[in-house]
C-alpha cells in the first residue's frame, strides 16, 4: 500500500555473546510476506531494513 511502511530489525550478533542463529533468516522472510500482495503489499521504497553483523549492531 502506499500509505504504509515498516521497519525490519535482524538483531544476531550481541555484545559478549554468541551469535544466534535464526534472526537473520527470519528477518528476510517477513520481508518476503510484508513485499507480497497476500502480505503486507508494502512497496520496496516504504521498508527500511537494519541487519546486525559482526561489526555493527544497530544501537538505540
């Protein structure tokens, strides 16, 4: 829709721990169900994406 949007966070990597395993595959099939029109329908330019890696981990 053109009104909507959303922001996907795939957080794997933490600070002192070991990485998890799973948020970034599940971060890429919400992504895949929120672009499909069965889904969310929300256009590519309205989705803002932040995946965490080995050196970054998005902080608030």
């Amino acid at each position: 829709m053109e009104n909507d949007y959303a922001i996907v966070i795939g957080v794997e990597y933490y600070e002192g721990i070991h990485p998890l395993a799973g948020p970034h595959g599940d971060l890429e099939r919400f992504l895949a169900w929120i672009k499909d029109e069965a889904g969310g329908n929300i256009k590519d330019d309205n989705i803002k994406t932040f995946i965490s890696t080995p050196t970054f981990t998005p902080a608030g």
